[in-house]
C-alpha cells in the first residue's frame, strides 16, 4: 500500500500575491479556489473534499467552504504552520485513494501586509515569552547563531542564499522584490536579531493560493498536464525553539528519506528542488536534512551560484519567501512552484519568465515545507506522468 | 503511579511558586535519574510518572545566542540565550552582566532568580574567572 502517484494535481492559482488593498484574506482564498478550478475546468459544485489553513481563519476549511457555498464530505483544516498545505496534499491523497472524495482542493489566503504587517497565528511559548522573543525571527537567528558556530559559516555564505532567490525573481515578473542585490547589500542590512539581517528575512506581503487534487484516473481529462503526487512524508518533534533537540538539524531529515521512498527516487533525481525559505538559513538546514550534500557543507555547496538561475540546482526558482511572495504561510506557494515547473516543462503555458525561468524539460520537483520555528517539516515529491 | 501524583498545582504553576520563593527548580525522574525542563506532567518521551523537583547546579553553557535590535527609546538591544544546563536539560533565558552582543556561545553562565518587567525569571550571568 502506497500512496504513490493515488493524486494528482489538475490545476491550480494564486491570487493577489504582493499587495492586495481593499480585499480580505477570504476573499483572496476564494479568488485562488476560483481561479484554480477554472485552471482544471472543474465546477465548484463538483469540489467534495477541501483542505485550509491561514492566520486569519481559526477554523479555516469551515469558513471557506461557507463562503463558496459547498457542503464537504472530508474536509481538514489540520494548521502545522507552513508545512500545513504539504501535509494537506497528503490527506488529500489518503481520502482520494480511500474514495471519500473525487475532487480535493488545498488553499491558503492572506492579506497581512495590506491589513498592517506581520501576521502571527501564535500564542506566546510558556517559558519563553518572559525573555522578550520575536518570534519567529529570535528562533531562527538562535538556530543561525549555533549553526554558524559549529560548522564556520559566514553571514556573507548566508547571503549567498538570498542573492541566489533575487536572481531568480528577476526572471519571474510575478515576483514581489525584485532587482539588483549583492551580498554586501544583505550583510550590510540593518540587524534586526544577529546575526539576521533584514535581507536575510522573508518578505511580508499579500498572497492566496489554491491547488485542485483528482485521483489519477480522472486526472487526464482536464486542459493542463497533470502533476502526479510521487511522495510526501511529515515529522515534528517540538514547538519551542528552546525544546528543538538539535539547532542545526531540523526534522527534514527524517522526512525527506520518507518523502524518497515512497517516490522511489532521490535528491539526485530532482530537477527543481522548493524549499520553504522563511530566512536564509532555512535553505542550508534543508538542502544538508534532505541530502543534498552532508551535514555542514550547504555554505560550500551552493558556492559559485549553484542554486543561482544558471547553476547546477535550481532553487527556489519562483524568487522564494524571500524574494517572490511570503503572506505568512508560504508552503502552498511552494507546492505551487514545483508543480508549475513540471507544467511549463511539459509545454503547459505558465507565463512569461525571463530565460532560464523555466526549467527545460522538467519533470520531478521537491516541495518542502516548514512550519513553526524549524518545527513541522513536511517533505512531497511531485512529478510528471512520465515518472509514474 | 503513586497517589495523588496529579493532585494539586501543576508543574507550571509549582515552577513559578518556586521562582517567586527564589528559587530556580527544574525536574528529574525518580526511574532514570534524567533532568527535565520545562516542567511538564510526565517525563517526556516515556510518560514515566515519577517526577521530582530538585535544585540544579545553577551552571550552564550558552548554547545559541541572538541580540534583539531595538531602538534605545524602546528599551535598547538585549540577549536572548539558549542555555545548557550541566544536568542536560536546555532552556531560553537571558544573560546579563556583560554586552548583549558579547554574549558567546561555549560562555560559562550561573543562574539566579532575578525580575523582567516585575515578574521572577531565571537570569544567567558569565562565571567568574
């Protein structure tokens, strides 16, 4: 029993990603759904199964099946941070393969910037909140600080990480931040919790999102090229940054080989590789959890460019959290990235891009989402029919 | 189990009663002799219903360590520490007595009971010497 390739995405959207005046979260989310079923040339009425998380909706898959009028006969709003939308596309297959649903749709909204700032869904951590944290950039900035110490890396190697998202989002017109950066740009930015800079932070904007999930059988009948679920596993093992057993490995790395393994494939085989990169130690945490190179070595590894539009390993390719788009839980865009690069891969028109924002001929893309401060890790491998 | 092992205050409130006293307690499982914080209801990871209060050492090493930027007229910068205690367990405290941003990892801190915005807290200074 496997839930390999029991899903597949047939279409999906974004909506008011940037900012968004004059619109509210659900509206954003119910715009996204909207426009993702058009993207599937699906009816709204045929959507039984429906999957939600936001900062704004404490019971998030009820109100939005409210506000677009159906009735689910599985819904689960199950919220693990940034991960949550991974874990979704996981339940999505389990009740897709189980038959209690046909037509799963996942979606996210969020009007944070437009509405004042930084969202948090989060209660203050017992024993932690007398201290003063901003979370979550204080449990991410922790975490840098040890990691830096153990393994000798530098903030200029951090920045590398966020100069290599910008340069992807200058080949995406979608993306929120865009132009020239440098490295002595982001290490010369002003500090906000050392040692993280401001450029070393995700974006804060607008942005809702949407993806609609068939079992395969039904999966061919639509105008897109679907994008198989090959894989998908989860773990977490704290909440407080004070109670994460390691700062420096994060639960990837028992995700991510389950992830493997139930898409039969590897790190190797990825063509595009999503990582949710929340701050920019994020993307060196995962590229070492999920085995892209070993532990320690992630500074080395994406020297040169190598996660840079041009380099060996294309990163991020969207512009990332930190460059492209980041209302808060930034998973589902995410996912969205991985599955739009097998689309545009395939010949599906995804828009314009700049050359070199396309991947050539992709066809297996790693979606990796983080949830909490290094919390919830949820590892999903997409791929094209041919991978099947 | 014993009797009566859930009775009363729980550990959080039992923890805060203790820092209010002025004292920094922490605990340990009777079975494994395993230190534990934050306070919780049974050991974690075993649910061994077995633990007592005791009194650490009050030693530790700084683990991860940040500095909160904030403008003077909002109070200044200040550190936010990950600490480990010598019994094992780690815990989010603040270390003073020293620069927020001179605060290094592998420094050798000692606790004491002392106040952040009128409330009790545990609050780390550098060993001397």
């Amino acid at each position: 029993m496997t839930l390999r390739g029991k899903a597949a995405c047939v279409g999906l959207a974004t909506a008011g990603c940037g900012e968004a005046p004059g619109r509210n979260a659900m509206e954003l989310m119910a715009e996204a759904v909207v426009r993702a079923l058009a993207d599937a040339q699906i009816p709204l009425a045929k959507v039984d199964g429906l999957f939600a998380a936001t900062a704004f909706h404490s019971m998030a898959a009820m109100s939005l099946a409210e506000h677009l009028g159906i009735r689910p006969a599985f819904s689960d709003g199950s919220n693990i941070g940034g991960s949550s939308f991974m874990a979704h596309a996981l339940m999505a297959a389990m009740a897709l393969d189980a038959g209690l649903i046909n037509v799963a749709v996942i979606a996210y909204g969020s009007n944070q910037r437009t509405a004042g700032g930084f969202k948090s869904i989060s209660e203050p951590m017992p024993f932690e909140a007398i201290y003063g944290p901003r979370n979550p950039i204080t449990a991410y900035a922790l975490a840098t600080s040890r990691y830096m110490h153990e393994f000798g890396a530098t903030r200029e190697d951090l920045a590398e990480v966020a100069v290599a998202a910008r340069g992807w989002a200058n080949l995406n017109p979608e993306a929120f931040a865009r132009g020239p950066l440098t490295v002595a740009d982001v290490t010369g930015a002003r500090m906000i919790s050392d040692p993280l800079g401001k450029l070393d932070c995700c974006l804060v904007t607008d942005g809702a999102a949407a993806i609609v999930l068939t079992r395969p059988d039904r999966a061919k009948d639509g105008p897109r090229t679907p994008v198989y679920l090959l894989g998908a596993a989860m773990e977490h093992h704290h909440r407080m940054i004070s109670a994460m057993p390691s700062l420096t490995t994060t639960a990837a790395a028992a995700s991510g080989p389950r992830a493997f393994a139930m898409a039969g494939c590897g790190p190797r085989d990825m063509d595009t590789v999503q990582l949710y990169d929340a701050f920019t130690i994020n993307t060196l945490l995962f590229l070492e959890d999920l085995g892209f190179c070993a532990k320690g070595e992630a500074a080395a590894f994406i020297k040169g460019g190598r996660i840079a539009p041009g380099g060996a390993l294309p990163v991020n390719t969207n512009g990332g959290g930190l460059s492209c788009v980041h209302p808060g839980m930034y998973g589902l865009f995410v996912t969205i990235e991985a599955i739009r690069q097998i689309r545009a891969g395939a010949g599906d028109d995804e828009g314009p891009r700049e050359a070199g924002g396309w991947i050539p001929g992709a066809k297996l893309s790693l979606a990796h989402g983080n949830g909490g401060v290094l919390s919830s890790q949820v590892t999903s491998v997409w791929g094209h029919g041919d991978t099947l | 189990m014993q009797d009566g092992y859930f009775d009363g205050p729980g550990p959080e409130a039992r923890f805060k009663a203790f820092l209010a006293e002025g004292r920094f307690m922490i605990q340990r499982s009777r079975a494994t002799g395993a230190h534990v914080f934050y306070p919780r209801v049974a050991a974690p990871g075993t649910g061994e219903t077995d633990l007592d209060w005791v009194a650490p050492s009050g030693l530790g090493t700084v683990y991860a360590t940040t500095v909160t930027r904030q403008r003077p007229e909002q109070g200044g910068d200040y550190n936010i520490a990950l600490i480990d205690l010598d019994e094992g367990p780690r815990l989010m405290a603040r270390v003073d007595g020293i620069a927020p941003e001179a605060v290094a990892i592998g420094l050798r801190v000692r606790a004491s009971v002392g106040e952040i915005k009128g409330e009790p807290a545990v609050i780390f200074h550098p060993v001397e010497g």
